[in-house]
C-alpha cells in the first residue's frame, strides 16, 4: 500500500499520514519548506513502521506535480491514496493582495489537484483514491480568507469533473472538509486571535467540542476503503453540526 500526501509533514496532511503509516506502507510527504519539520514527520512516520520519503517539491506548477509523482514512481509501480493538502495562506483582502501571489495561491490550494491527477495516473489502480482537503471557506467568504476559499472553491468542483472521468477506471475522488483545526495554516489566518477562534468554536458546537484528528482521518480511511466503492465527487463536511445549511 502506497500513499502520498502533499504538505504531508505537517498539521491535517502529517495526521492523515500517520493514520495510514502500517507496517510496510509506502508513505510519500510532500513539503515545499522547513526541512526541519519534515525530517521530524519522517521519524514520525517510520516508528509506525512505514517505509517514508520525503520530497520537496512545489506541487502549484505542473513540473513540480511531475518531480514529485516521478519521485514516487522510482519507488513503487502504484499509488492507492492521493491526498492533497497543502495550502498556502495569504492572509489579505481581495482589494489589495498581491495579484501575482494570489494567482500562485490558487494554483495551490485549487488547481494543482489536476496537476497531480495527470502526473498520478500511471500509477492508480482500480481502488485507489484521490483526496482534497477543503473548507467551510469554499462556500462561506471569511475575512482575509480569499486565497484559500477561492482555491478550495475550484478544486471542490474539479472533484467533481475528476470523479466523472476517474470512475471508468475504478479510481475514486472526494473532498473530505473539516471544521476549524488548530493548525499552523490556521494560526497564518488569525494570528494571535486564534486560540479564541477555536475556544469559540467549541463552545458554539451542537457536539460540545472541536474536531479532532481521529474525526477526519477516520472518515477519509473509510472512504479509502472498499465499503465506499460507490462515494464519487463528494464534498463531506466533518464539523459536529456547525454552521449546517440546506
């Protein structure tokens, strides 16, 4: 079993690593930066037993998405999971971000989920599985939020045109979209107002409480599984009961 997870050496995507880290496993973590974290995500991962490799690489180009499937390619002939989560966060308004920096974060956090599609194709085989991490931000605006929202919002609906031609070859694609984890791109939005967001938020949940890692990685692991064979183009939203809309 094989699995790679982009910005991997970290928050959600580090926690979806560890889930699938067996004995044996072929685990891939992509990071753009700070080698020093993945290097600690790579020990991580191997005192679980897996078999972990790092690569650094920027996924939001085409090459980049290319470099890294090729790196996984030199290891194994296939690929059960793709997860992409890396982000990247610009914390501004539309009116006056940086054109240019917001572009390469869309193509992050949106549209590099083809780029990985295309590169990972040799290497699907009938069961494996396609992953984006999305957000209540793809649907609901939030201040300074729009570079990832936006991003998210795209690649929400290019799930859903690569479940249509993915299905034929037995390869699944969802979106799986936690409510507020406490993570380092979090804390790039709020800032220093974060742990009072997530205080908030727990107290304003119908189920008491936060999401935790074992809420979204058990979803995603059941996804994976065979049971969901029929799940395609999904967006699934892990929150407890917030912010529920018809």
């Amino acid at each position: 079993m094989s699995i790679l997870v982009t910005g991997g050496t970290k928050g959600i995507g580090l926690a979806i690593a560890r889930r699938f880290a067996k004995p044996g496993t072929q685990v891939f973590l992509n990071y753009r930066n700070d080698a020093a974290s993945a290097d600690k995500a790579k020990a991580e991962i191997e005192a679980l037993g897996a078999h972990c490799h790092l690569i650094c690489a920027d996924v939001s180009t085409p090459d980049g998405a290319k470099r890294t499937l090729a790196a996984v390619a030199a290891v194994t002939d296939r690929l059960d999971q793709l997860v992409h989560c890396a982000v990247k966060v610009i914390a501004e308004p539309l009116l006056t971000v940086d054109p240019v920096a917001f572009t390469e974060a869309v193509n992050l956090n949106g549209t590099a989920l083809v780029y990985l599609a295309q590169a990972a194709r040799p290497l699907f085989q009938r069961g494996s599985t396609v992953f984006f991490l999305s957000s209540r931000g793809s649907r609901t605006p939030l201040p300074n939020y729009a570079a990832v929202g936006a991003g998210k919002s795209l690649a929400e609906s290019l799930i859903r045109y690569l479940a249509l031609e993915l299905a034929p070859l037995g390869v699944r694609a969802n979106c799986v979209a936690p409510s507020a984890v406490d993570t380092e791109a979090l804390r790039q939005v709020y800032g220093e107002r974060t742990d009072e967001i997530m205080r908030q938020s727990a107290a304003s949940n119908p189920s008491g409480r936060n999401v935790v890692d074992d809420d979204y990685c058990s979803l995603i692991e059941y996804l994976a599984s065979p049971s969901a064979a029929m799940i395609q183009g999904q967006v699934v939203f892990v929150t407890g009961g917030s912010y529920l809309a018809a």
